[in-house]
C-alpha cells in the first residue's frame, strides 16, 4: 500500500502490517487481494482504506454476480408483487418467521440491518457456485370477472352471514 498512498499510508499504518491487517486478510487468496487493490484503483479512492474497506474490496459486488445492487433488492423485497429477481424471493423465503416478521414492520434502518444480513448470505451462496433455485410461482391477486347477477348472489350471500 506504500505504494499507493507513500505518506498517508506510512503515517497512518506504520511500514508493517498490524495484527489487525494480518487478521483482515488471512483467509484472502491471491486472487482476492488482487481484485482489491485492482478495485482500489478503479474506484480512485483518495485515502487509505482501513483492513475492513479494503476486505470489501476484495470480493465482487453483487451486480459481479449477476445479482440485483443491495439497494434495487432491498426495494425489491418490500413489494409485495410477484416481480422480484429470484435471489430476493429466496431471501425472503429462507428468512426465519421471526425475522421476516420484524422485517415487515420494523422502521428503516432495524430493515435495513435485518435486510443486509440475510443478503449477504444470499451473495455468499452465489460466491460458492450455487445457481438460482426454482421459486415457485406466487399467485398473483386478479380480479375476477362476474356477471352482475352473479356478484349481486355472492353479495346476498355474505350479507346473509352477517345478519343483514
């Protein structure tokens, strides 16, 4: 990095990685510390990032693989319409009962939180090679189409079982 940024970086870091650099980067393979400091590059950054940014940098975006940005899939999984990308569907799908149900009625940022945690498995997953699974197909809310006669019965029919 003393490269990169020759001051900034000896000044903020020192001239020998830290234990927290050691630990950042440990379980990196070549190809993924390359791909950080390629993405270092391209995104111009100005400072020096700290081991955790730098970590970011080494694994792809979710648009790399294929996947909706996280902010398109966070919107995507507050509709409640059946067009979401399959990933977003299998997010929601997997969440536990209790986390989907805080996740519908917490404030933005509990969502948002609750919402990264279970995305971020999902890009794990893709990173491993797993292909999308078949979702199936929600049912989607039409209107059904009746002739007055029968909607003025199916009315009666309600009315009669509340009393009126």
């Amino acid at each position: 990095m003393t490269g990169f940024y020759p001051l900034l970086w000896a000044k903020a870091y020192g001239t020998d990685p830290s234990r927290e650099w050691i630990i950042a980067l440990r379980d990196l393979s070549f190809d993924q510390i390359s791909a950080g400091f390629n993405r270092m590059v391209l995104e111009k950054l100005q400072y020096p990032p700290n081991p955790i940014q730098f970590r970011t940098l080494c694994f792809p975006k979710p648009e790399e693989l294929g996947l909706p940005s996280e902010n398109q899939a966070f919107n995507e999984s507050l509709k409640s319409n059946c067009d979401k990308h399959p990933w977003v569907k299998e997010m929601l799908r997997t969440m536990s009962s209790e986390d989907a149900y805080e996740f519908r009625r917490a404030d933005a940022k509990t969502a948002r939180t609750l919402f990264k945690t279970h995305w971020n498995l999902i890009i794990d997953r893709v990173m491993a090679g797993e292909e999308a699974p078949d979702i199936e197909l929600e049912i989607e809310d039409k209107p059904v189409k009746a002739s007055k006669e029968t909607a003025a019965e199916g009315m009666a029919a309600l009315r009669g079982l509340f009393g009126d």
